[in-house]
C-alpha cells in the first residue's frame, strides 16, 4: 500500500513540474493583463479591454433601456379597461 501511495505522489509531483514549464507563457500574459488593467489611463475598468468591452457594455445597457419600455408597454395595455381595448 505504501509503494502505491508513492507511485502516486511521484506521478502528481512530476505532472506538476511538466505543467509548471509550460504555464511560464500563461503566467506571462497574466502579468501582462494585470499591468493593464492596473493602468491608470482614466478608462473605466468594465471597458479596459477595447472594444469589444465597449460593444458588449453598449447592447447591455441598450437591452436594459429596451426591457425597461416593453415593461412599461405592457403595464400600459394590462391597466386598459376592457372597454378601451381593441375587440376582435
């Protein structure tokens, strides 16, 4: 039982050297996106990254607007008596 817990401990701790060699280019374009996002350039932080945080901030808050009237649309016809509705 001992030599299988070893066996274990063996293949983990060499699987994490091999990961640790290849993560040194991750590891770099995580500093490099830190330092960005650390910049102070007068950015808001949710539009850091360009422009495609500006095209994804820009349909949330035109979504927003857009779900916002549609509700007030139907509060509108469901407050309609009967009378004023359209009959069909």
């Amino acid at each position: 039982m001992l030599q299988f817990t070893r066996d274990i401990v063996r293949r983990n701790v060499f699987n994490a050297n091999i990961l640790k060699c290849q993560s040194s280019t991750s590891l770099a374009k995580l500093k490099k996106l830190q330092a960005d996002f650390q910049r102070e350039d007068g950015t808001l932080i949710w539009l850091k990254r360009g422009f495609s945080d500006r095209v994804l901030y820009t349909s949330t808050v035109v979504g927003c607007y857009l779900g916002v009237i549609m509700c007030l649309a139907v509060f509108y016809d469901n407050a309609k008596p009967e009378s004023w509705k359209k009959k069909d």
